[in-house]
C-alpha cells in the first residue's frame, strides 16, 4: 500500500501541479489528489498525463489515476452476432455534437445500480466548457426524432478520453461505442480510455494494462495535439456501419 499522504492541490496552483501518477494510492487504487478547480487547463493537463476527476457532490474535487487501466482498441471492440441482428433492425441515426448538454445529463441521471452521481453540476459546467473550445464530443443515438442513448468525452491528441454513457432504448449506447470505435479506425487514434474496469466494458473488448504502460502511451499519442475537427457532418445510419 502506498503510505505517501494524498497531495492537496489549491485552485490557484498551476495545472501542472499534480504529483507524479507513481504516487497514486494503492488503496483506493488510484486516488492522487484532491482539490485545485476544473478549469479547461487544469483538466486538460490532467488527461494528457493519464489522471481524470471523479467525486461526489459532497467531497472535494478528487483526482485519480487507476492501476491497472481500462483501455480499448478501437479494433477490438466486440459485439455479439444477436446485437449485430437486433441494431441492424433499428431507425438508429449518429449524430455527432448536436446535442451535447442533453447527453451529459442524460448520463447524469439516477440509474438503478447507483445512488447519485458523479457528474455533478460543476462537472457538466467544466465539460461544457471543453466542449465549446473544442476538446469535448458527444456521439448520440437517435430514434424517431429522439434522444435515445449516446457517450461523451475528451478528443486530445491520437486518444478519445471516454466519460460516460446512456442508453434509454435496448443497444442504443452499443450503438454509440460502434459508431466512435469506427470513427476512430478512420483517424488512425491509438485508444479510448475506458478508466476504470467493469464487466460490460471488457465484454465489448476493453482490456487493462499497466500504469506505466498507459503513461507511456500517453506521452506518444498526447505528444502535440489541437481539437478534433474531422467529424462527419451528416446523420449516419447505424446499419450501414455494420454492412
């Protein structure tokens, strides 16, 4: 276990003030840091040397950088041949961007599984924040004219920082990880950042890997980079992605 104190980052610190990741807490795996704001800056810097906010509405801003790492390949995703079947049957429509804060909250919704929520409303400020300079995106599922699941997240460099997704009709957020994850191959990105494990994630291809490793990836994919601008302009059909 690692017995170095938790770092407390003030609001007027510089982005950069962060520890080295290899100071992360074993137990809670991850926890870094705690406090500073979540400036574009800030956050920026944060995610382009593998650490990301994650707290609750209670508690200062606490900064993690997990070990192992959930990552996928955008190649690697995995969708069953009954998925395959039931999307191509849908009206499903990707549209990239056209409705972000919708998305955000849509995440931020009470689930079953969870009792409240991360995304608080300081988080959606930041990211909405981000998204206006360029640097957030939301891919969305849509159905008749609605709103039915979708993902957001960060586009630096060669990777997507992955945040969260929704779904409010059955494979509609597999949907959106099939649209990025091809949109993805088409830019040649090295890997979405799923951060931390979970059963659903590794079931549609996400693998772990070392801490060291994901920085080393970072320091190669992140090494210069400007907002992604390439996304396509018109609404795609989901069953011609699967043709």
């Amino acid at each position: 276990m690692n017995s170095q104190p938790i770092a407390w980052i003030r609001s007027d610190d510089p982005p950069e003030a962060f520890p080295d990741v290899e100071f992360a807490c074993a137990v809670p795996d991850g926890l870094l840091a705690a406090g500073g704001d979540l400036s574009p800056e800030r956050l920026l810097y944060a995610y382009r040397h593998g650490i990301f906010p994650w707290f609750n509405e209670d508690q200062p801003i606490l900064w993690w950088s997990p070990d192992p790492r959930c990552v996928l390949l955008p190649t690697a995703l995995r969708l069953s041949k009954r998925t395959r079947r039931s999307l191509k049957k849908t009206d499903f429509r990707i549209r990239i961007n056209t409705a972000f804060d919708e998305v955000v909250a849509c995440c931020a919704a009470p689930r079953n599984d969870q009792d409240g929520t991360w995304i608080t409303e300081d988080m959606a400020a930041a990211y909405r924040k981000l998204h206006e300079q360029g640097w957030a995106h939301s891919i969305e599922v849509w159905s008749a004219g609605t709103l039915v699941g979708g993902l957001y997240g960060l586009f630096i460099g060669k990777v997507f920082f992955g945040e969260s997704m929704f779904s409010r009709k059955s494979n509609a957020s597999k949907a959106a990880m099939l649209a990025l994850c091809n949109m993805l191959q088409e830019n040649n990105v090295h890997f979405l950042d799923c951060q931390v494990e979970s059963p659903h994630l590794m079931r549609l291809g996400a693998s772990l890997i070392s801490r060291p490793q994901f920085s080393s990836a970072l320091h190669i994919a992140c090494d210069s980079c400007s907002p992604f601008a390439n996304w396509p302009s018109e609404a795609l059909k989901i069953s011609d992605l699967l043709d």
